[in-house]
C-alpha cells in the first residue's frame, strides 16, 4: 500500500507584486519555488516489502524523501530570494532614510512655526477683546460725556478771558473771538447732541470722539 500524497494543485498560484499595497520584492527578484506533489519515479523500482516498510514508519518515510529529493535546492532557492529581499528592503530603508527623513524634518519645522503663529494669533485676539471692550457703549458714552464737559469748559473759558481782559477789545479781536467761539461752541453741541442720542441707545454710525 503505497502512501497518501498531497494531490497536485488544480491551478498554479503566482504572486502579483502589482497588486500588492507595499510590494517588497519586485516581479523580477520573485521566486516561484516549485515542490514536486508526486513520488520519485524510483518508488516504482523499490520492492513490496520496502514500500509496505515505509508506509508503516512515517519518519522513514520522511528521511527516505528528504535524502532523495531536490530539498537541498530549493533550501538554497529560498536563501537567495530571501537574501534579495533584504538587499531589496534595505535600499528602500536608504531611500526613507535619504528622502522622507528630511521631509519629516521640513514638515516639523513648518509646524513649529504653524504653533508659533497661532500663540501670536491667541495673543493678538485677547488683545482685540480687550479694546473692544473699552469701545464698549457704556465706555463711548463715558468718552463722550467727557469730551462734551471738556468742549463746554473750552469755550466758557474764551469768554471768561475776553471779560477778564484789562485792555479795551477792538473789532478785529472781536471778530477773531466770535469765530473761535462759533466754532468751538457748535462743536460743543454736534458732540452734545451725539451724546444724546447714545442716551437713547440711537448709536449707528456714529464716529467715536
């Protein structure tokens, strides 16, 4: 009784390295290492008893196809693909090492210089919160309360030096006053009046003073 084989393979299995999503060995570096599926024509010449003796002992069995087959060679055939492989893994090592390395290196120095610009950019905006907040309308109204005090004080004191003055005034500086005075009091009232209307909460587009 002869031995249970492996049946042969309905279809050859080949590798396609195109397919592959990391190929680590080109199509030209491949190996198809081919394992004979049948017993060595010499098992036809070997006697019953032999053959009865190897099917009762699966290691001799085993040895008896390890001495006589071409196992050698194809150890010797998965060596050197393996050995093609490293030499092929290790060139692209280099290339990570020589190409994406300093890639690396240019996208952490962009984004150290990224998290620098956005520690400015924070800063920056706390800041614009905080003058905001002074243009607030509560603070326009006390801006403009005091700009309006400031202008009434201006042109009261005009008229206190024209009165308090020891000389007699003549036209020209009389005229010269009521000029400055006009201006300065319709001033008073345009801020005035703007200071009204923040009273009544009627600010758009109204220029801070």
């Amino acid at each position: 009784m002869l031995p249970n084989v492996p049946p042969k393979p309905l279809k050859e299995q080949v590798l396609d390295h195109d397919k592959l999503e990391y190929p680590l060995v080109p199509t030209s570096v491949t190996q198809r290492l081919k394992f004979p599926s049948e017993l060595p024509q010499y098992f036809n010449e070997l006697s019953t008893a032999k053959l009865q003796e190897l099917a009762r002992s699966p290691d001799l069995l085993q040895s008896y196809l390890y001495k006589t087959s071409n196992f050698d060679q194809i150890g010797t055939e998965i060596v050197e693909s393996l050995e093609k492989q490293i030499e092929y893994t290790t060139k692209l090592l280099k290339n990570v090492k020589e190409d994406i390395v300093p890639q690396t290196d240019q996208i952490n120095k962009q984004l150290e210089q990224f998290h620098e610009k956005l520690k400015k950019f924070d800063q920056l905006q706390v800041r614009m919160y905080d003058l905001l907040n002074k243009y607030s309308r509560e603070s326009i109204i006390r801006a403009v309360e005091r700009s309006v005090n400031d202008k009434d004080r201006d042109t009261k004191s005009l008229v206190d030096q024209i009165r308090s003055s020891p000389a007699e005034i003549d036209e020209a500086q009389l005229a010269s006053f009521m000029s400055t005075y006009t201006t300065e009091r319709q001033e008073y009232y345009l801020k005035l009046e703007k200071l009204h209307r923040l009273y009544e909460e009627r600010v758009g587009g109204l220029e801070t003073p």
